[in-house]
C-alpha cells in the first residue's frame, strides 16, 4: 500500500478540486479551537483506535446521529460536522425542519445518499477530509468485505462504529460516552446519561413495586409504510422496551433476531390486548401511503385518523385490542436515537393507566430539549384510541 500512497493522495487532491471545491466557509469560520491530541477510543464493535482529540471534522455515516451530536454540543451541532447522510432530511423531516429553522446553514452541509446498512461512498469521505467517520454497527458486514475501514485507515482517517439500534438498551450510553471522549464534552455525557436513567426509573422502579400482570403486545414495525404484515421486533429495540414497560412482546416469542416478520395467522392466534404502531412521515419515500405523520409538530387530529386505518387490518380481526380499542401510534425514531427513554414511560402509561397516571412522557422530553437540545420541543410523538377523541 505505502508505494501507492503518493498517487492515491494526488488522485485525492485532484478529485476533492474538481468534484467537490473548496469546503463550505461556514465549516471554517466555526472550527472547534481546542488544541488535539493523540487519543485512543474503543468503539462500540470492540475495536481500538486512534484519533485526534477533540475531533474538529466529523462526518456522520447516518443523519440522524445528529440527535446525539446537538446533545453533546447544542450551542452549535454543526461546528464539528462536514457531511452527513441525507436520512434525517427524507425520514424525520419535522426535525430536520426544526435545526434548519435554528441553523441555517445546515442547507449548506454536504449530504449523500444511502442506506442503514449501506457503505458510505468513500470519495465523498476522502474529500470531506474527517477526523473520524461514525458508523453504524449494522454496516459493519459490508465494510468488512469491501475492505472499507481499511482503505481510509491507509488514509489516516478514522473510523467508529456506534449503535442506537440493535441492541441500544446495551450500546446507547457507550455510544454517548464515546461520542463525549471524542468530542470533549464528557460531563456533559454523563449528565445526558443520568438524564436518561432518572427517566427510566420512573417507570421501572413503579413495576418493581406493584408488579402488575403483563399485557401481550405486538409492535407493527414501520406501520403504513407498506402493505405488508405484519413487520415486527424480537427481543430488542421495541421489543425490549415492551418489557421494560411492563408489557410483553409476541414477537420475542417467534422472532429470533432484532427485526423479523409474523405471518396475520401468528398475530391472531397470540391475540395482543395492545398493538403499537411505529410510524413517522414517510412522504420522501412513500407519498400518500396509510403511515401516521408522527413526530414534532404532529397534528393530533390527523394521527388519530390515519390511526382510524390500522383496526380494520386482517391481522386484527377479533383480537382483543380490537375489542378494547388499545391501539397507539409512536414516533418510529425513537427505535434509532438516544431517546428510548421516552417510548418507555409512553409504553408503560398505555399498558397500566392507572400505575402510571401521574406520569408526563410529553414533559419528560420538553425537559430534556431545555436542558440539551437547542430546538424547542413541540408535541405530537404519540397517538391513541384508547385516548377520549
């Protein structure tokens, strides 16, 4: 590799002249002033590496990483930013809207295509020149065989694999921790963790005492984005949160991996006192489909009515939520950001009204937009029809 370096960086230099231009002014004009320093991390797949610390140029493998960097860092999220993937723009465009609205120059951040378990095109990160490139844990098969990690190391760029998804009731706090060491905000991360576990006591230590009888539940994965049925969780992510709630999840029982798949006949059979749907406002991807536009700003008069839908599938004919009306829409990103805290507490307050009547999961996460996020919060994550219309 070292004799193919001097042409491999002339190629770079070229390239990054006649595709991409100069970098952004604003890039510039907001570097971080901290003197770096040789660090070494360990990411979220186990691997040690070295960077320069604090990180100045960061370029976010997935869009929606940006929940945690503006946590992190909300006076100016986008000082340590130099491209990211165009996901939050397509799959939370209330969001996006809302730090477009806070930092205008977010119009200007150079964006790129792809998909969660995708390679991020690797002339698009040599010419955005990073400290370090975050990643996904899930991409992690497929730069192993295109040999990714190694072609930009050759490079001496970086790069962390971090997850909110698979497993995040287990890798959300490493990846806060890990973020804050990178980016020298460490207090800061540990004060979002003590945010987080404040928040999830409320619930848990509440079921510890009582021990409530627990509700079957299914969770429809990506509701309305498609006509399939019926996209589930196994034990992970929702799945997980189901529990934690102090409910029980019908898909822990048949699916054996994060994400799966039941066939109506198995939704009937385990007849569900209570069905979740996870949606957002897909229109990016799915103009018109029967997903419910859940996210900040949500009109509450249309999610209930898209919700109106989802009774009326064969999957749920004369199941017992059905009978009850125990069916609740929520914010299908709290399945991939550090914010699962707040699908907790939702969960628990649908699964045992009266156990949880006092708790707020609105106010909840008003309180941590004005303590970490530089965006006001605007309700409309969540939506019921077992709710007074």
């Amino acid at each position: 590799m070292k004799r193919y370096r001097p042409l491999l960086h002339a190629a770079i230099a070229a390239l990054a002249v006649i595709v991409a231009g100069p970098a952004p002014a604003f890039a510039e004009e907001t570097a971080i002033a901290e003197a770096q320093a040789p660090l070494i991390v360990t990411d979220i797949a186990g691997r040690e590496v070295k960077l320069s610390a604090p990180v100045k140029r960061m370029l976010l493998g997935e869009g929606r990483q940006l929940y945690l960097v503006a946590s992190l860092e909300p006076e100016d999220p986008l000082a340590r930013i130099v491209a990211w993937r165009n996901d939050l723009i397509e799959a939370d465009p209330a969001t996006y809207a809302q730090y477009l609205k806070a930092f205008p120059e977010l119009a200007k951040l150079t964006a790129f295509k792809g998909s969660e378990d995708s390679l991020v095109d690797i002339e698009s990160v040599i010419i955005q020149k990073p400290d370090v490139v975050l990643l996904n844990l899930e991409t992690m098969r497929t730069n192993e065989d295109a040999k990714f990690v190694e072609k930009l190391a050759a490079l001496d760029i970086p790069v962390l694999y971090i997850d909110f998804r698979h497993h995040p009731l287990e890798n959300t706090e490493p990846t806060i921790r890990l973020l804050g060491k990178i980016m020298g905000r460490e207090a800061r991360a540990e004060e979002i963790i003590a945010f987080r576990h404040k928040a999830m006591a409320r619930v848990r230590d509440v079921l510890a005492e009582h021990n409530p009888p627990r509700p079957k539940v299914f969770i429809e994965r990506i509701g309305g984005y498609s006509d399939d049925c019926c996209l589930s969780f196994g034990a992970e992510n929702f799945g997980n949160y189901v529990e934690l709630a102090g409910g029980h999840n019908i898909g822990s029982d048949i699916i054996p991996a994060t994400f799966g798949q039941l066939n109506p006949e198995q939704v009937i059979a385990a007849n569900p006192d209570h069905v979740v749907i996870t949606s957002a406002d897909w229109e990016a991807y799915v103009p018109g489909g029967y997903w419910i536009p859940l996210g900040p700003g949500a009109d509450p008069q249309v999610t209930r009515k898209k919700l109106e839908w989802f009774p009326t599938r064969n999957a749920y004919t004369g199941i017992a939520a059905q009978e009850t009306r125990n069916f609740h829409g929520i914010w299908h990103q709290f399945y991939n950001s550090p914010y699962e805290f707040v699908a907790v507490q939702q969960l628990a307050k649908w699964f045992h009204p009266n156990l949880f009547d006092d708790l707020d999961p609105d106010a909840t996460f008003a309180e941590y937009h004005r303590r970490f996020l530089p965006i006001d919060y605007q309700p409309g994550y969540s939506v019921s029809l077992s709710d007074s219309p």
